[in-house]
C-alpha cells in the first residue's frame, strides 16, 4: 500500500508534492511503486531517520526531495507512507515546527518527528 501523510495541523504530503510540479511527483510515485513491489530494496537503502523502529529514508531529484517510511507487517506486506516533500533552500513550517530549508537535524526533530508522532501510534 502507498499512502501519503495528511493531518489538519501539520500538513499534506499530497499538497507539498503537487507545489514541487508534475514531473517531481511523477518520479517520486514511480520510485515508490519500485519500492513498494520490491524492485528497489528498502533494506539496502541508508535510514535518513528513526521514530521508534520505523524508518525513514530521503530520495532526492537536484534540490527537491521526499521523506518516505517503509513497513511491513506480520504477512510480509509492505506500506510505503510519504511523510514530507520538500525543496532544500525553501524555508517550511507544520503545526508549531518550522525548517529552514538548510539545517537537517532541525528537519528531523522538528517536522518530521512531530509526523511520525501523530501518524505512527
């Protein structure tokens, strides 16, 4: 399953992608269609982050990049869930966490960990 994160205070993935134009969104659904069916591992790719035991990784195009985590369950079934898209160097905020659009660390224990919290329970 593909799914993308949605929550009333800290944003859309769905949106954030759509602001990065068609043919960002076009390569990063097809990236993640090969992740999710398994042509491109997820356990051969470097965890971009960790929110207890869920990882995150980071696909980049230029200076445009998505945050995904992968699961899977007790049958082996994966979901693939689009967590944040982002353009480096465009400054973004989401519920009371903003980003500079510079500082990763910032990205991680703000944004990011404040999705994970709300989606990953």
């Amino acid at each position: 399953m593909l799914v993308s994160f949605e929550d009333p205070q800290l944003g859309d993935v769905a949106d954030e992608l759509e602001q990065l134009g068609h043919n960002f969104a076009c390569e990063v659904l097809l990236y993640l269609q090969k992740v999710h069916c398994g042509s491109v591992d997820s356990r051969d790719l470097s965890p971009f982050y960790t929110y207890r035991g869920v990882e995150m990784f980071q696909a980049l195009s230029a200076n445009k990049f998505v945050i995904f985590a992968v699961e899977f369950d007790e049958m082996g079934d994966v979901t693939v869930t689009l967590m944040l898209a982002a353009e480096h160097g465009v400054r973004m905020s989401a519920g009371g966490s903003s980003w500079n659009g510079n500082d990763y660390s910032v990205l991680k224990t703000g944004i990011l960990n404040a999705r994970a919290s709300v989606w990953f329970v």
